[in-house]
C-alpha cells in the first residue's frame, strides 16, 4: 500500500501532519523531498473562505435568513 502524506521535521522525528493508516510495528520505507516554502499549504480563516466564494444577497439575510431559506413570512408567523 502506497501513502503520500506531508510531514514536519521537528529537528529529530518526521511529524506526519495526519494520522497514518497503519498498525503499530509496521515498517514502512520513507522517501524525503523537501518541500519549498511555497507549497506548503496554507490555512485560510473562516472569513476568507466566505470571501473567496463571492456570494451575491440581499444585504438583510441574517436578519431574515428563515425567509430566504424557507420562504416563510416572518410576519405571518408572529
């Protein structure tokens, strides 16, 4: 079986950056390629995400989200 995963060097061990599919004792054979600072994968914030959709509204949605979502009066039911 053939994993490829990215991993961290702490200056004595490879850290895998996610759990392996392995059972403990397991020997395995580790090829290293460094990656460059470029490819490293980079994190976005919760409001970067949303930005980079570029979703289109109305400017009152979360005030009356039920309604765009369900089409419900809000008036109506009160």
């Amino acid at each position: 079986m053939i994993q490829t995963l990215d991993a961290l060097f702490n200056g004595e061990t490879l850290v895998p950056e996610v759990p392996l599919n392995l059972k403990s004792g397991t020997r395995v054979r580790i090829i290293v390629e460094s990656l460059s600072p470029d490819n490293k994968p980079t994190q976005k914030s919760f409001l970067q995400t949303a930005k980079s959709l570029k979703l289109q509204g109305q400017p009152d949605w979360s005030e009356n989200l039920d309604q765009y979502l369900y089409g419900e009066n809000i008036s109506e039911n009160a």
